[in-house]
C-alpha cells in the first residue's frame, strides 16, 4: 500500500486499516524508527493495566530468583568450607 505525504506533512490511513486496526478519530499513535523503517503503532492508554495476567501460568519470576539466590548461598558455603 502506497501513500502520499502532503505539503502538511500528513498522510491519510485507509478506511480499512482504519477499520482493521480500530483507529478511530482522536486516536493517539506514535511514530516508530526501527532503524530506517517507519512504523505508526497506536499509543496504550494504560500500558501495566493492559499487560496485567500477559504471563499468568507462568513461573513466578521472584519464585525463581528466589530458588536461584538459595542455589548460590549453599555453593558459597560449600566453596567456602572446603
């Protein structure tokens, strides 16, 4: 899909990725540069509230890290009485 920039700057978005992509008027978006390629993404109102149970099912990041903490205690003791 080809788009033409105006003398303003602007560029219209199709209808139907307007549709596709719920971008309704008011619509707040940024601007991305991933290194040469230009990408609009639409800005999350409430980005932590949005990711809230992304991951739910999975393993407890502080559950792991506790696990790991308790791993290097009994090394460092082992390590350090032999």
């Amino acid at each position: 899909m080809v788009l033409t920039i105006s003398n303003k700057g602007w560029v219209v978005i199709p209808a139907e990725m307007r549709k596709k992509y719920n971008l309704a008027p008011g619509t707040e978006v940024t601007l991305v540069d991933y290194g040469g390629v230009l990408t609009i993404v639409p800005v999350i109102a409430d980005p932590i509230k949005k990711g809230r149970g992304m991951l739910k099912g999975q393993t407890s990041l502080s559950a792991v890290l506790k696990k790991d903490r308790e791993f290097e205690k009994k090394r460092e003791k082992r390590l350090t009485h032999a």
